[in-house]
C-alpha cells in the first residue's frame, strides 16, 4: 500500500510543462521539462534550529507527515486482523 502512495507522488514529477510544447517560438531550450514536484524525503526531516535563521525548514516535511499517517492508520486498521 505504501508503494502505491509512492508511486503517485513519483507520477506527479512525470508531468510536462505544457507552455514549451505549446508556445515553441517563445522558449529558446527544448529540453523535456517538467513541474517541479514535492519528493518524500528519505529520513524523518530535523526540525530547523529556532536561533539560527539562517536555515529554511524541509519544504516536503508535509509529504513525509502525510506518509507517516497513512502507515499508521493501515498498521491501526491491521491490527483486529
């Protein structure tokens, strides 16, 4: 199941941009280009250090959190099995 939940996040990095296939004359490279998708991080993301500012948090902290969820409501939901 958690393969699925993947693999759907792995589709959306698949999809084109459609403004160079559609408006050609107006972009100079040719390059297949696609959005700019979240990736679930492989590790749980740190949070970032309050006193230091330079530091941005992990912008897919929320994809993470929204794996987390689901495995654990499927193993919650496995458990009277």
């Amino acid at each position: 199941m958690m393969d699925i939940f993947d693999q759907g996040v792995k589709v959306l990095q698949d999809v084109p941009q459609l403004e160079p296939i559609l408006l050609k004359n107006l972009f100079r490279t040719h390059g297949k280009k696609t959005l700019k998708a979240p990736q679930r991080p492989i590790t749980q993301p740190k949070p970032p250090d309050p006193n230091n500012k330079s530091i941005l948090p992990e912008e897919n902290t929320w994809l993470w959190d929204s794996y987390m969820k689901v495995k654990d409501n499927m193993e919650e939901c496995i458990k009277p099995l």
